[in-house]
C-alpha cells in the first residue's frame, strides 16, 4: 500500500520568517538520529523547491503539505439571488458529506452564536442592574496579531486593528470563553466530537473582528490539511451600492482567495481552503464579524490524522511550533 508522507516545502516566496525557521528546524531535528520522533508519527522529508510565480494559482502551504488531496480556493458557493433558489446539495463543492453537514450545523445556530458575541464582546446583553453581578465586563481581545512566534506574526500582514476573541487557540481551548458563550462553545465542541474540527496546534477558532479601514495582506496557511468556516456575523453595509455593480469593482469589504473574490452575508458561512494565497480587507466606516474555525480537510484519514496528531504533539513538546505543553 502506498503511503501518502507529508512534505515540508522549501522556501515560498509568501511564507512568514517565522515559518521558514520552523521548517528549517523540524527537517534537520526529525533527521536527527539522536532525537528519533515517535514511531507512528507522520514522515517530514526534505521537499523540492516550489514553482510559484506562473500566475497560475494552486495550493502553496508555506509549511506541510499532504499531496493528494482535493483543493479548490473555497468549498461553497457564492451567495446570489439565483443561487438561493439553487437546491441545496449544489451548495458545497463536491456535495462533501462531512463539508455539508458542518455548513449546515453552524448555519442552523446562527443566531445563538451572533447573540453572544454582542453580549460577551460587546456587551450588549439583557442585564442592566449593575448590583445584580449579572453584568459582566466584555471580553478583551486574547492573541496579539503583531507579536512574534505565531502563525499569523508578520511585520507587514496587518493594517489597522484586527480582534481575536478566542475559543480555541493554537489547538487550546479557553474555559473563560466557554463560560461567556456556552452555545457557541457547545457548537464547536459537537464538531469535535463529530471528528469534524481541526485538532493540531495549527487548530483555531475565535470571533474575528476586522475594524474599519483594516486589512490583512496576500498570504498563505501553513498547510493544507484543513478547510477554514467564516460565519459572518455582522457585515457593513454597502456604502455606495451602485458602485458595486461592475463586476470588475473591488466589494468594500470581502476576501480574495487566488483569484476569486467573495463578499460575506450574515448568516451564510463560506468554507475556504487558506493553503492558496488569500487577504482580507474591510474598507468600510465600521467593523465586520465572523465566527472563524478549522476543519479537517475532508480527505484527510483518521489514520493520517493520528499520525499527524502525534507528530505535531512531539514537535509541540519540542518547542519547533507554538508552546511546548506544560
């Protein structure tokens, strides 16, 4: 039986400096014969160089890739009049079972999960009597975009405020979340159980709050062994609507992934593979809001993802890739 090896790319143009260091660091110390990983972890090799500025865009992970699975730069369709008339099984690319019913699933909680991000974030709740202990002080921003050693730290990637309020964090989870937004958390964590949710320290989920007039620059994911969810939860309104008529006008808020270019709606999730080069922009007078998570890339066998478990918790231990478990 031929077995599939995940591969530690050479160097990619768009990769961040701290990425290029972790590979650097993993290839040489998983070839270390004094430092043996465990036996039944995945298998880095040294990888060939990349080809990646033909203009044709495909996958570029800047760290891993796992060659043979299917990639598209997003797994749902856009939204339009004509598609919301569309039966549902054309909705997602593939009509991927497992794709579909994680959509479905987070779509159908919407509300609850919209509802508690303006009472925990905002706090927008109920509760007005201030005696009462019922009115809690708003979460505060939990992961610094601007610092060193994380995947998202890059000098030049962020413009403007970006917020995270996070769930789950580097494949941990953050109690003090889940006792401000127990829906939210009871969603993500059926996913879990579910074996839908993306479980390495490469693993995230938080509320993602993009201010206006902010942007976050061309990039690429560290691998391709996940699908990312945005539930947008507050989009801003289109200031001069018929601007946007020309499909060659850039929307004032959304995403590009390769060549494709997306506007989020309330309500309705969009499902993107971030191992393509993608950015963000919100060029409106007020914030957008989603609920941001990882799946497992469908393709990805539970054999595989053990595998890959184990080898990201020995690197992890190592202290190659985020915080060495205490």
């Amino acid at each position: 039986m031929i077995q599939r090896s995940l591969f530690s790319t050479s160097i990619l143009r768009s990769c961040c400096r701290l990425q290029r260091q972790q590979q650097i660091i993993l290839s040489s110390n998983f070839s270390s014969a004094l430092d043996e990983p465990p036996s039944n972890s995945a298998t880095i090799i040294q990888g060939p160089s990349l080809l990646t500025m033909t203009g044709v865009h495909r996958p570029s992970p800047s760290l891993f890739q796992l060659p043979g699975l299917r990639s598209l730069p997003f797994w749902t369709a856009p939204e339009s009049s004509a598609n919301q008339s569309q039966n549902r099984k054309h909705r997602v690319a593939f009509n991927d079972p497992l794709v579909t019913t994680a959509v479905e699933y987070v779509e159908s909680n919407y509300e609850s999960i919209r509802a508690e991000y303006f009472a925990s974030v905002l706090g927008q709740g109920r509760e007005t009597d201030l005696d009462s202990g019922k009115v809690l002080k708003p979460l505060e921003p939990d992961y610094d975009v601007s610092s060193k050693g994380g995947e998202h730290a890059d000098d030049a990637l962020h413009s403007g405020n970006w917020d995270w309020h996070s769930y789950v964090l580097n494949g941990s989870k953050n109690e003090k979340f889940k006792e401000r937004c127990p829906k939210t958390a009871e969603v993500i964590d059926t996913l879990e159980k579910e074996g839908l949710l993306f479980g390495t320290p490469f693993g995230f989920c938080f509320f993602s709050t993009l201010h206006e007039n902010s942007s976050i620059q061309a990039h690429s994911g560290p691998m391709n062994l996940r699908l990312r969810m945005h539930l947008p939860l507050v989009v801003p309104k289109k200031e001069n609507a018929g601007d946007q008529e020309s499909s060659h006008a850039r929307p004032t808020t959304g995403i590009r992934v390769a060549d494709q270019v997306r506007e989020w709606h309330e309500g309705k999730a969009i499902v993107l593979d971030d191992s393509y080069i993608h950015e963000v922009w919100n060029d409106a007078n007020s914030p957008r809001v989603l609920l941001l998570l990882d799946l497992w890339h469908p393709d990805v066998r539970m054999e595989e993802r053990e595998k890959i478990a184990t080898m990201f918790s020995y690197a992890q231990e190592k202290g190659w890739i985020g915080q060495a478990k205490k």
